[in-house]
C-alpha cells in the first residue's frame, strides 16, 4: 500500500494552480504516490480562522503514518494549527517547505498576532520528523525565516537550497527523495 501523503497549499491569489504543479512533480519523483490535494478556503484572502477547520478535517482523514508536506502559508498555518488542536493520528512526518515565520524577528504585518506561534511552540510539535526547507532566491518568503525556525526547532532537519525560487522549481525531487527515505523507514 503507498503511503499517504497531504499537501497544503499556500496562500494568495493563484496559489493553488502554482502549487499544483509542485504536487505533479512530488508525483512524478515518488515511488508509489497517493498525495491528497485538498483547496483550502478563499486562497486569495487566507485567513487562519478559516483554513484551520479545514486542515483540522484533512488531518482526521488522514492514515496511520501519513506524511504531511505543506508549502508557505500552509505551512505557517499547520505549525500554528500544532500548537492548539488536538490531532488524532499524528502524522509521521512533516516537510515545511518556505514557511513563512509571524512575528519576532519575522514578518509583522497587521494581525499578524493571530498566526505567530507561542514561544514554546516546538513542544506542541508531533514528535515525527520535521525538515524545514526553504530556497535562498525565494522572492515571496525570505529565506531569513529559515534561520529561525531551525532556532526554534532544533531537533528539525533543515534544508536550504541556492536556487529553486518560491515554488522549489527543480528541488521537489530532493525533497521527494527525503519523503522516500522517511517512508522506507517506517
């Protein structure tokens, strides 16, 4: 049976079509994929309040030892989902790819307070694996916020590519290979 993977998409306007093509290239550098896709709601106005009821049902969908990779905003919304919600199977791995990082040294935009995480944030993580991954040309995202997530979780893998922009463009199959590795250890 193949494992089960979910893909959360990022935010903004067009941001579903853009990372559908990520989920085509994990697709076609997996083994044995079955990735879930789900739209997550009003991608062009993201708001915490109503992506996390989503992502709250696509996690209780999900198999013993899925894999959850999330890209961006999707990303930031998961680890903050983490740190309040009680998820039933936790997943058995989690690959955040340019997440953006809310608050402190990150972004603070207005209403930014209701995605930054907690101080203690790391705790409230699966005990899964979790690598960070993030592209130093990235023009959406600085790569900055990598650095402070791998401050934050230092039991995480982190990975930093020079190229590949936002979208990871030429490094999915890297990552895939990552996802592939975790898989067959388990």
């Amino acid at each position: 049976m193949a494992r089960q993977i979910l893909f959360l998409q990022g935010g903004g306007e067009g941001a579903r079509d853009a990372d559908a093509l990520m989920v085509a290239k994990l697709k076609r550098n997996l083994a044995a994929p079955d990735i879930r896709f789900p739209t997550m709601p009003e991608e062009a106005d993201p708001d915490y309040s109503r992506w996390k009821p989503a992502i709250e049902h696509e996690l209780g969908r999900l198999k013993e030892g899925a894999i959850v990779i999330a890209h961006s905003l999707g990303a930031s919304f998961l680890l903050k989902l983490f740190t309040g919600a009680v998820i039933g199977k936790p997943p058995a791995g989690l690959f955040l790819l340019a997440a953006p990082y809310w608050g402190g040294a990150g972004w603070r935009y207005e209403g930014f307070e209701q995605v930054a995480l907690p101080a203690d944030y790391a705790e409230a993580l699966p005990r899964a694996p979790i690598r960070f991954y993030h592209c130093r040309d990235d023009a959406v995202v600085p790569f900055a916020h990598l650095a402070l997530y791998a401050a934050d979780v230092p039991r995480a893998e982190v990975r930093a590519f020079d190229t590949g922009g936002h979208q990871f463009n030429s490094r999915l199959g890297e990552v895939a290979a990552d996802v592939e590795a975790l898989a067959g250890t388990h």
